[in-house]
C-alpha cells in the first residue's frame, strides 16, 4: 500500500535535489512496507493524516541516518510516529 510518495517525501524534508531519487525512493517503499506492516496490510483504504505524518516522519528520519551503522540504530524510529501507529494497528492474536 501506497501512503506516502516520493514528491511528499521531498516536500517534508525540504529535499529539492533529485540526484539521489533511487535512494530517496527506496526510503520512502520502506517506510511504506513498516507503516502498512503495522497496519491490516489486507484492507485498502485511504490512510488518515495522522498515518501520513508517521510514515514522514520515519522515512525523514531514516534518510537522515541513512549512513548510521549499528545495530542499536538500524531499526530506530521516531518515537512520535511510534505512538502514532498504535492508534492504527492491526493486532492479531493466533490468526
């Protein structure tokens, strides 16, 4: 699922240089895959702003860390969009 694109990306960060659209668009497919992983990835609907601004802000978040390494960094996201998400999330027990 689609819920962010790469041109709201570079509006969110301020980003106007494209030579690096091929990394900046592999950010934005991964936020994309951990925001609808945590959400029912089955049900298409239009995300709510709130989911948006989380996915942003992960993505942001990750292109500008995007050289970190460490295993105590890599799967680091912002703590807002963290709460946000709960809020959205599919749980499943058993299924």
């Amino acid at each position: 699922m689609e819920i962010i694109t790469l041109e709201e990306f570079y509006a969110h960060t301020r980003v106007t240089d494209d030579a690096e659209d091929a990394s900046a668009q592999a950010i934005v497919d991964a936020a994309n895959g951990y925001v609808t992983g945590l959400i029912d990835p089955d049900v298409e609907y239009e995300p709510p702003a709130d989911v948006k601004l989380a996915a942003l802000q992960i993505a942001a978040h990750w292109w500008e860390r995007r050289e970190t390494a460490g295993v105590d960094t890599l799967h680091d996201i912002p703590l807002n969009a963290s709460a946000t998400l709960v809020n959205h999330r599919s749980w499943s027990f058993g299924r």
